[in-house]
C-alpha cells in the first residue's frame, strides 16, 4: 500500500452568497463562524480515472490551509467535513489525500484534476437526515429542528437534535445559544423547526435577517428564504439563493457572479445600469468594486441590488418613484433605499418594486396606477410604503403583484382590487414570478401553477385561453424555480434541465426558431441550469460552471454578446 497525494483546487462559500473564484491547487475561503462543510465535487470516481483494479480506501482525509477537515459524512449524496476553527478569508493550500492500494499493478493514471467544487456552509448541519447535496436535494427533506446558515450559534456538537433547543430564543440577531421551542419568540429561523411548529419569521444567515442561507435546510419545509439549490423533495419555501442571481429589465440584464460581484449589460438610456452614465454596454460590465452582493432584480429601465448586510440600492429610471429613494429624479449611479431598514429580499416589476425587510414586513414603491401597490389608492409612492401583511415573497409584474404569506397562502393586487386579496385557500405555495399579465408559481409538492394572459401560450397548459385562476402545467411535480417574461416563461426541473414556452418571437423561448409553443418545451444546452431569468423579448441562464447563456432580442447588446447584437434563437454562451 502507498499514499499518495493529490492536490485539488475547491471553491469555499461562508454564510450565503458571494463564492469567490480560485486559481488551481487553492482555496479561497470567506470568513465564517460554521465548521461544518458539504464539499462538492470531491467524489474521487468523478475525477480520477484509475486502473480498473485500483481501489480508494476508507482513511480519505481533506487537509484546507494545513488544517485537518474531520470528516463527518461520504457517500454518494457529498461529502461533510468539520474544521476545528474557521479559517479567514484568504488563498490555501487545499488537499485530498487518500491511501490507494494497488493489486495487481502499480500504475496509477490521473487523467484530469476535479473541477471546481465548493464547500457549502452546512451550519452545524441538521439533524436527523442530511441532504442529499447540491446542486439540488435529491432525498427525503430534513427531519431535524436544527438552522442552517450560523444561526444558534453555540449548537451542541455535533449538530442539534430532533428535540427543541434549550438555548436563548432568538430575538433577531445569532442566538446566543440554541433556540428554546416550541416556537421562538423574535424574528426566527426556518419552517417547522424545533418542536415542529413554524417559527413567526425566517431563515436567515449570520443575523436572521432573512438573507438565504447558503447552506442546509432547517426543518421539514423552511417558511423563509431557502438554501443551496433547486429545493429538495421536502421542498423550500421561496427560491434557492442565487436564483435571485440573475435578472432582466425591458432591454437590459444584471448578473451576480458567484464570487459577490455585480455584472450589468445592454441599455441605459436611464442609467439603469448603474455605472454613472447614459451608454449601453454591449458586454457584461462590472458595477463598483463591491464584492457582497446576494441579489439583484430588474424592472422596464431599473436594477436594484441587495447586500449581504441587507443594504438595498436601486439606479435608473424614477419619475414614478420606483427608485424607492424619497423622489423621482433618475438616478444612473446606485442609490441607496431606506438605509435606516435591513432588507431581506426585492423584486421589481415594470415600473414598481416591492421589497421585504427581516422583519418580514412588505413594502411597495413606485407606480401605484391601478392599485399594484396594494396600499388602497392608485397614487405613485417615492419610498417604501407598508403593504399589510407577513411576507416570505413579493413579485411585482406589469400593472399587478402578486405575494405569498408566511403561512404559505397566496395573494394579489393590482389590476382589480387595490389591497392584497388571497388567491384560493391553499397555504402550500413557496414560491412565484409575474410577467406581463401573467404569473407561475410553485407549491410545496413542486407543481407549476399559472394564471392570467394566455395567447401566445404563455401559462404553459397546452391551450392559448387566458385563466382567471391557477391553473396546473402538466402532471410534472419536480419543478425547483419558475421565471416569467413579457409573453414567455422557463423553469427548471429537479434534474436541472431547462424548459421554455409561450411567445417564441425574436427566438426568446431558444427553441431554434420564433414559433408560439403553449406547452414546456426542453432546451438541449445548457444540459444543466442553476438560474433562469425571462425578460421582456430575451432569457438568460446560468450552468453550475457559471457560465451565462442568453437568447432573444439582441438589440441595446441585452444578450451581453458584443457588437453583434442580432437576435439569437437558441441559448447561447457569453464570451
């Protein structure tokens, strides 16, 4: 028997989104306060290829920065390491050393090193089953009580049991110790946690502030922003981090690279990209030097982005107010909104946006014109304005919003009633997008649902007839995430394929021609989809190498391609 030791390159992720991009044979680690890590990527199978009668034997070790990772779990859903102390952000030295024991030859071929992987923050990991991994949960949803991300932070080792914490209960901030159950007293973590009842707020990162986790799930179906991937089969409540990643305006796209920098491209008449000026970019362009972005959203000529310490900014055009910064003067730099509010999540629609802040509390702001603010009247409001309400999502569409409550129950206003009016009796929606007269969500068992304008086949039920009401897409019940556009809509399912239907003209649905298709269709490449997002005449996608992909209208450069700015009728990789 011989060791021999093989030098891989990781990606570490702390708390949430940003990752950040590593040379080969070094990890770049942000801070954190967890020491328990999935790693992804580090199946040995996958990126040796050995002779055939060559075996790895079970004393596997992952050495970060000098320092041992204990492993606490590998088998074919990933691999969980525990590090003794958190390492600092800064490059190391990452290590896979394996005994490999040779029996009837004594060559050993490495054929190709492992490809980016990356640590996820797992919290001090859930009790009960673990997840299945990333890039999406494939197994049975967590059973334990305890919070991913580093809420509680003094959880009992190894990781919380199944009964309820006996620790300070949270009030907003990590706990001081484990959460006293059965139902948490402050702005709290996740779903059906602890004893089982829902917590009153959600899950956050570091503060419970409602950033998403970048780790584990916390309970059986999480009431808050949810974790790494497309939602496991218990399924999360709201999209995964990083879907929120990806956004497109009118003519324009933003972008959040895994590494926590913000990418914009296309138009900016209104300085809706942010970069001080007036002039369309035809290539993705980076905005500031900031590099803790979580999320960025895009209305007609607006982005509007989130730090991860919850600080909301928003450029572009304002004179209905949708800039949300107390007037309506364009703004071609950021700006920052309400800067005295911790936010937790924004969305932007044509000339509106709404935003939740960690509290769980909903707010409105911009065009109010036929009451899709939800605040009782049609006027435009300059600054965030209270919409009633406990909130887990606001989707703002084109004259309407639509919003799903912390009990799950789903809610719209806007073009009709002028205060939020629930849709239906269900509680079991976790998630939603609204286009242009349409909008898709998606319950707790993974159904597609969509209601509204139908004539292009945009809602995806096989007919062109418009539906006052949800209306099932398909018999499918694997869908993770769901985005709408103009005339169009994509989603993923849980075997990351990307799918597209509705209007197909300036090739936006990237099904290789400009046809109308009233049923989800598959897109051949990218095989494998994290993020999608639909605007009003193009869509972009991002694969797990991070790679953006985008198809449509080319016009203003809004695919991010170059001076070739035609249209492009299949998905195709930016330069």
């Amino acid at each position: 028997m011989r060791t021999i030791l093989l030098t891989v390159a990781l990606l570490a992720v702390g708390c949430g989104e940003p990752a950040f991009t590593l040379s080969p044979g070094v990890v770049d680690v942000a801070d954190v306060t967890e020491t328990v890590y999935h790693v992804e990527g580090l199946h040995p199978s996958e990126y040796l290829d050995v002779e055939r009668d060559l075996q790895l034997r079970d004393g596997l070790e992952v050495w970060i920065g000098g320092q041992a990772a204990h492993i606490v779990r590998a088998d074919a859903t990933g691999l969980f390491v525990r590090l003794d102390a958190p390492l600092a952000r800064g490059f190391y030295d990452a290590e896979l050393r394996g005994p490999l024991q040779l029996f009837s030859s004594d060559a050993l071929e490495v054929t190709e090193t492992v490809p980016d992987g990356a640590l996820h923050d797992g919290g001090d990991l859930d009790a009960g089953l673990f997840d299945a991994g990333d890039p999406m949960d494939a197994s049975e949803p967590d059973s334990g009580s305890s919070d991913s991300g580093s809420s509680d932070a003094a959880i009992e080792p190894p990781f919380d049991a199944s009964a309820p914490d006996g620790g300070a209960p949270d009030v907003g901030l990590p706990d001081a110790g484990p959460d006293s159950g059965p139902v948490d007293s402050g702005l709290l973590d996740s779903g059906l946690v602890d004893s089982g009842i829902p917590d009153s707020g959600f899950d956050a990162g570091p503060t419970d502030s409602g950033i998403p986790d970048s780790g584990f799930d916390a309970g059986t179906i999480d009431s808050g922003l949810p974790d790494s991937g497309i939602p496991d089969s218990g399924f999360d409540a709201g999209p995964p981090p990083g879907t929120r990643a990806l956004a497109l305006g009118k003519q324009h796209s933003a972008h959040v690279r895994g590494d926590g920098t913000l990418w914009v491209w296309g138009a900016n008449g209104s300085g809706q990209l942010g970069l001080g000026d007036g002039v369309d970019r035809e290539t993705p362009v980076r905005l500031g030097a900031a590099s803790d972005w979580v999320q960025v959203t895009a209305g007609d000529s607006v982005t509007c982005a989130l730090s991860a310490g919850g600080a909301l900014y928003c450029a572009g055009r304002n004179r209905e107010g949708q800039l949300g910064v107390g007037d309506t003067t364009d703004r071609s730099s950021l700006t920052r909104v309400d800067p005295g509010r911790n936010w937790s999540d924004v969305s932007c629609g044509s000339n509106h946006c709404c935003g939740i802040d960690a509290t769980g509390s909903g707010y409105c702001w911009g065009s109010g014109a036929a009451g899709r603010l939800g605040i009782g009247d049609a006027s435009d409001r300059s600054s965030p304005t209270l919409v009633p309400g406990s909130w887990l999502q606001i989707a703002p569409g084109h004259d309407d919003t639509c919003g799903i409550q912390t009990d799950g129950s789903l809610w719209c206003w806007g073009a009709g009633p002028m205060t939020p009016t629930r849709v239906g009796s269900s509680v079991g929606w976790i998630s939603l997008d609204a286009g242009q007269g349409s909008r898709c969500a998606l319950t707790t068992t993974g159904e597609l649902w969509c209601w509204g304008d139908n004539a292009e086949g945009q809602l995806g039920v096989g007919d062109t007839a418009s539906r006052s009401s949800p209306t099932r897409v398909g018999a499918r019940s694997d869908w993770g995430l769901v985005a709408t556009g103009s005339k169009h809509a994509c989603g993923i399912t849980a075997d990351r394929r990307l799918h597209c239907w509705g209007k197909g003209s300036q090739g936006r649905t990237g099904l290789g021609h400009s046809g109308d298709t009233s049923s989800p269709q598959l897109i051949g490449a990218p095989s494998a989809v994290r993020i999608v997002a639909a605007g009003e005449q193009h869509t972009c996608a991002v694969d797990y190498a991070e790679q953006v992909w985008c198809w449509g209208k080319g016009a203003q450069g809004r695919l991010g391609l170059g001076s070739d700015t035609s249209d492009r009728d299949v998905p195709t990789p930016l330069p």
